[in-house]
C-alpha cells in the first residue's frame, strides 16, 4: 500500500475508451468539424437557402425601387437599370456578410468580439 497513484482523470479514461473502441472497430471515427459525412445537414439548407433569398430580395427590391424612380422622374428605363445593379450589389454585400460572420453591426465589426463578450 505504498504506491500511492492518482488515479486517473475521468477525461483521460474517456479519450482512452474511445481511443480502444475506435481501434477495435466497434465506434465510427469521430466527425471532423465543417464536414457532415455526405448528408446535408439543415444548418447547411438553412444558409443556402438564406444566400438565395438575400440576392433575389436585394435584385427584387432594386426593380421596385427603380420602376418607382423612373414611373415618378419619368426617365423610363435608366432608374430601374441603374437600381437593379445596386440592388444586386447590396445583396453580394448581404450574402459576403453573412458568410464571413460579420453580422449587422456598424462598420460591419464583429461587436461582440470588440465588446470583450463571447
């Protein structure tokens, strides 16, 4: 009773287990993050369809706004030429955004990143 180990932690015991488990091809190999094994998840279908809808609202949006410009100024196809390209430029802006995770705050900043919060 001289031999006085610690015992091991409960997180060494859990990454042995999985490890042994894993070499003896009784567990699936644990996912790497970012890749879903062929499926689509619906976090994925979620994002594509969000892409889709911010450049078809921003070109949609653009035509309503220049089709109002030219029907009010009488300057007929230039305003909706002119408002379809910036709309369609606001929703890349809209779609880079959302991609990179920059959100919605002022100057495009990660707010929470700059405010110290997680």
């Amino acid at each position: 009773m001289s031999d006085e180990r610690t015992p091991p932690s409960l997180e060494e015991l859990d990454t042995r287990l999985r490890e042994a488990r894993r070499n003896a091809g009784m567990d699936l190999p644990d996912p790497q993050p970012g890749v879903s094994g062929g499926k689509v998840s619906n976090r994925d279908m979620a994002l594509g369809l969000r892409v889709g809808v911010e450049l078809v609202a921003g070109v949609l949006f653009g035509l309503a706004l220049g089709y109002g410009i030219d029907w009010w100024l009488g300057s007929k196809p230039w305003g909706m030429i002119v408002m379809i390209f910036l709309g369609a430029i606001a929703g890349f802006m809209n779609v880079y955004r959302l991609t990179s995770g920059q959100g919605y705050a002022a100057g495009f900043d990660k707010s929470q990143k700059r405010d110290g919060g997680e």
